[in-house]
C-alpha cells in the first residue's frame, strides 16, 4: 500500500542558496563561502536571515549611501504611494522628476544642462555612448585601462577588465589608455607630475596609432570602482581635457560611485581634475537604494538624437521622490564632510595597519571608498586567496566588505556616508584582526 502524497505545504523548505542556483545564472557571484540573506536592517547595520547582525562597509555596493531604514526617505515614499501613483511613464509630466532634473543640472556644473533619468548606471551608461556616438557621428570610443561600465552590451565592450568584459562583440570601436590603475603598470614609479605627462603622452600615441582621429569620447571613471578604487593623481583628466579638446573629443566622467560627495574633497569626482566633463553619468547613491540613474549633459549634446525615445520606468514617481529625499539628506547633513572625516581616519588606520603586515600592498581612495590591495609578501604579486580570507574572516568578525580589482585581490570599503567615529574605529580593530589572521 503506497503512503499519501505529504501536501506540498508540509514538504521541508529548500536552502535559499539551493533554489538560488537552480533558477538564477552561474555567473551572478555570490560573497562567502556560505552566503548570507541580508533579512533585515537599521542604519549603517544589516542582519541576516539566521539572525547574525553586521556592520555594513560595502552598501549595496555604494548604492545604500546614507545607510538603512532612514526615515526621511521612507516617508517621501509612502507619500507618494498615498497618491496611488506609482508609474506615470515620461509620456506624461512628472514633477518630481523635472524637480529633480533641475537640482541636478544645477549640481552638475555643466553649462545648459539636461538630464534623462534611468533605472541604473549601466542604462546611463548606455545612454552617454549613445549620445556621443550620435553627437559627434562616431563610433570610436576611449576607455581607461581596468575599467567597469557596466553588464550591457555597448558598456560590456568600453570594459578594460577581462573578468568582467563577457563579450568580444561590440557596437562601438574601443581604445584602451593607461592611467586609471596606477599601483600596478609601465607608469608606477613615476610622481604624480610624471605620471600625468606618460599617459598624456599615451593618449596622444593612441590617437595617433589606433584611431582615424575622430573620436567619439573618452570615458573614464575618476575613480576606478570594481577596479579597485584605484585613483589616478588629481589633474590628470584636466590634462587629457586639453587633449581631447584639440580633436573636438567629448569627454564623459562615469560618476555612478564617485558622485554625490563620497569622495570627502569633492561632489563629483572629476571635480579633483579641475575640469568640467560634457557629459556625466550617475546612479547608485542618489536613491539610497530605490532603482535610478540618468545621464546628465550639455543641452545640445542631450538634444541631437533625431529619433523618439522614452523611459518607461526611469525617473518614475517613486524613485524621483526617494532620490529627492535622499539628496536633501546628504546635502543638509553635510555628509561630504563627514565623507572626508571618516576616510581619513580609515586612511590613517589602514596605513598602520600597512606598515605591519607586508600583505597589504597599496592603500588607496578618497573619502569613503579605499582600496587596500593585497600581495604575496616579500613583493606584488597579487594575492586573491588572502582577500578571499580577510572577506571571511571579516565577515566571521561582524564586518562585511567589498572585493575586486583586476586580479580579484582588492579589498573595497565603502560604507554608507553616516558613518560615526566608533563605527570607524569598530571596523579598523576588526580590519586589523582579520588581515593578521588571513
């Protein structure tokens, strides 16, 4: 006599991570050996799905840019949703969205500014490259050396980093120049002044040997992200500017983790160069984890496509809202500075902690978003087991950080910008655990 069937009800639960990897692709990664549910969370602290809380040094991947659970942003949100209007389409005037578009043009320093919002820095991304390719009819583009634009097929093709480029096939004609990874390179030894005229010089002899001159753009991050955070001197994409200009080239500054003041120094990161870009691109930050982005740019590059276009869902009620809410936030509460304080405390503590273990190789950034590149002691060769293991032991020890870089042996902090004087120095004791343990 065979058993009833048990109602599916009643049948055990599978492991998250068990229906994770029969539904979702192979190549979405997942941190830790045994990866975490982040269930619930409250200021700069997230907690998992068994319980376990930690304090949060990645964010979202910067994206959770003045932490969790903020109340000001939640209750532009839910004043929205008491409209019963969630989504409109650009078909129709959005308030909140021109409201927005308005700070931001404003913000941005580019003079007759436009913007057109996305749901992500890779859309944005994707909008620049189509823009300058329209504006100045070209489809040759120049790109940094170790850079990420994101997962679409046009920002696939302008990736300098083999571990993230999934595609050889392109709609645009790519050059590489040197100078955004400068810890590790033909240019390394140089001082800063040195190291801006070699890879002008570099820009100049790409121009000249793997392009027919008319170039579309250059498109750089200031500050490398899933590079690294690797930094290039400050005045370098002044003087590729002066280059660039020569041959009428655009230049776009890709500020999706660099932009609303998490650098410390400045609002944008380009702002470190001394130069105003054509055109800038953002996401992340701005809706402390609501889904936006957008390019912004000179009104008559903004202007020149001939065709219709529309966003469905970019720049929607609720996203412009929250992003209104967020801006504020930063703005009133001064977080760039608090940017520039806690980074450099972090800095400082990272560097000590440099001096007593030769696995740290380079510590790098600005405000809050430092690399710290791990090395085979004795030399620089890069070591992407010991991030794997700090990442682990961090994470054993209450702390969750970020990985990348080239060779995969970076360790990225970027924690959201309200972070306080003991939640700095929380992370350092526990940074300086893990790397003496790893």
């Amino acid at each position: 006599m065979t058993e009833p069937d048990v109602p599916q009800s009643h049948q055990p639960e599978r492991p998250l991570l068990e229906r994770h990897r029969a539904v979702l692709p192979s190549w979405m990664s997942l941190y830790y050996d045994e990866p975490i549910e982040i269930a619930s969370a409250d200021g700069r602290r997230v907690t998992d799905g068994d319980g376990r809380t930690y304090l949060d040094f990645f964010a979202g991947i910067l994206t959770n840019a003045i932490g969790y659970d903020v109340a000001e942003i939640s209750d532009a949100v839910r004043r929205q949703l008491d409209t019963g209007v969630l989504h409109t389409s650009t078909l129709y005037l959005i308030r909140k969205q021109v409201e927005l578009a308005e700070r931001i043009a404003e913000l941005s320093g580019i003079p007759d500014a436009k913007v057109f919002f996305t749901n992500s820095g890779t859309e944005a991304n994707e909008t620049a490259l189509m823009l300058a390719t329209q504006y100045r009819r070209s489809n040759q583009i120049l790109a940094l050396r170790n850079s990420y634009h994101g997962r679409a097929f046009g920002t696939v093709g302008i990736t300098g980093n083999r571990g993230w480029s999934a595609s050889s096939l392109s709609p645009v004609k790519v050059s590489y120049v040197h100078g955004g990874y400068r810890y590790r390179g033909p240019f390394a030894g140089l001082d800063d002044a040195g190291y801006i005229r070699a890879c002008t010089d570099d820009l100049r002899d790409v121009l000249r040997t793997t392009t027919s001159g008319d170039v579309a753009a250059l498109i750089a991050e200031p500050i490398q992200g899933v590079g690294g955070f690797s930094t290039p001197p400050d005045g370098m994409f002044g003087a590729f500017k002066d280059v660039l200009d020569e041959h009428g080239i655009l230049l776009i500054s890709d500020e999706v983790q660099t932009g609303w003041g998490r650098t410390g120094e400045h609002f944008w990161g380009i702002d470190a160069h001394g130069v105003t870009p054509d055109v800038m691109t953002f996401a992340k930050g701005l809706g402390n984890g609501l889904a936006i982005g957008g390019v912004v740019a000179r009104g008559d590059i903004m202007d020149c496509l001939g065709a219709n276009s529309i966003s469905t869902f970019g720049g929607n009620p609720v996203a412009t809202a929250g992003a209104q809410a967020t801006l504020d936030y930063v703005l009133d509460h001064d977080l760039q500075g608090n940017a520039a304080k806690q980074g450099a405390t972090l800095m400082a503590g990272l560097r000590e902690i440099q001096g007593r273990h030769d696995l740290v190789g380079d510590v790098r950034g600005k405000g809050l978003m430092i690399g710290v590149e791990l090395v085979r002691p004795g030399g620089e060769e890069p070591d992407p087991a010991a991030a794997g293991r700090v990442l682990e032991e961090t994470k054993a020890r209450g702390l969750l950080i970020g990985k990348g870089g080239l060779h995969g042996n970076v360790l990225r902090l970027a924690p959201p910008m309200t972070l306080t004087d003991e939640e700095t120095t929380e992370a350092l004791g526990i940074l300086g655990e893990s790397i003496a343990a790893a």
